[in-house]
C-alpha cells in the first residue's frame, strides 16, 4: 500500500538499506579511519507490469498525482517489517511500454524513507520569558529597599580645578612673555603649525 493505494500487479520488491561512513586517510598508517555516521534513508524499489489501458491508465494517475505532489505518503509492505519505515517520498516514476503482450506496461517506482525534520529551535528573544514575572518583583523590592542618597554619604563639594593650579600657571606666564613670535617662528615652521 502506497498511502490509500494499493499498488497493482507487483512482480518484485528490494530494499537498498546503507551505512554512511566518513573515511579519513591518515599519512603514514597502513589502511583508512573509518567513522560511523549512522544509516541512511532506506531506499525501495518496486517493479511490477500492467495489462490493459484502464488499468495502466487507473493506476499511473493514482502514482502520478502523489508523485507530483511531493508530500510524504504512508507506506506498507512485507519486505520492510523489520525497519521502521512508516512514510516514503516517491523519488522516482518509470513508464515502459512493451511489445511483449498486448497492452503491457510495465513500471518502476522508488522510494525512499522519509524521516520528520526535527523541530526549529527555541528562538534567543524567549530566552527567560517565564522569569518575567518574578524577576519583576525581585527588581520591585530591591528598588524599594535602597536610599540612594544614604548609600553615598558625605561627598566634598567640587569646585573649579583651575583654582588651585592659578600660582603655577602665573608663572608659566611670566617666563614666557620675553618669547617673541620671531624667536618662534623656526620651531611654528619645524613643527609645521
């Protein structure tokens, strides 16, 4: 049974299950690394053969409008009771109309496992949205408990600092009033100002 159809007329049934495994040459060591990165998908094949245009007609519509549609389909058959194959993408559809008897059709189908992609993560902005509430509250106490006027004490008036450093500046005024704009002239022109 493909979904709600069952496929006519089958003449054979196979099965491709397969490991993927990572091979990592190392220099100088006799041999490969191998590592084991789990099974693949496992792969059906079904052939079978149809006589008669309604039926060739009946059946190819069926497989062809869920081919087109590209949606995952339930998928049951004896040959895979041992897996867990429960849904399969049909990948690929082959039509061959033969001269061997009268109105013969014979068609391929392959199959291959669908597995459900996992779930998107948890987007950053819900990152603690159930704290909301309570660290509302904590920020509410806390808040309500500080006297930020306490907390900083006695602090000593600023004044200008200009002020105290006046004397030092006086004198700096006073050595350099002989200086004269000729005697800077050749280090304004050195430096470039």
């Amino acid at each position: 049974m493909l979904g709600s159809w069952e496929v006519p007329r089958i003449e054979s049934i196979r099965t491709l299950e397969s490991r993927r495994v990572a091979t990592l040459g190392v220099p100088g060591l006799l041999g490969d690394l191998q590592q084991d990165l789990g099974t693949e998908s496992v792969v059906v094949e079904i052939r079978g053969s149809l006589h008669g245009d309604q039926a060739r007609d009946d059946a190819l519509g069926a497989l062809r409008e869920k081919f087109r549609a590209g949606d995952p389909v339930d998928f049951v058959a004896d040959i895979v009771t041992a897996t867990e194959l429960e849904q399969v993408l049909i990948l690929g559809l082959d039509i061959t109309e033969t001269n061997d008897a009268a109105d013969s059709t014979r068609y391929r189908i392959v199959l291959r496992e669908y597995v459900e992609p996992p779930a998107p993560p948890t987007p950053i902005d819900d990152l603690g949205a159930d704290l909301a509430p309570d660290l509302d509250l904590l920020a509410e106490l806390g808040l309500d408990g500080l006297e930020l006027p306490d907390l900083l004490g006695s602090i000593p008036a600023l004044g200008n600092p200009v002020e105290p450093m006046r004397p030092a500046l006086a004198r700096v005024d006073q050595a350099t009033r002989g200086v004269t704009d000729t005697l800077l002239s050749g280090l304004k022109g050195a430096l470039g100002i």
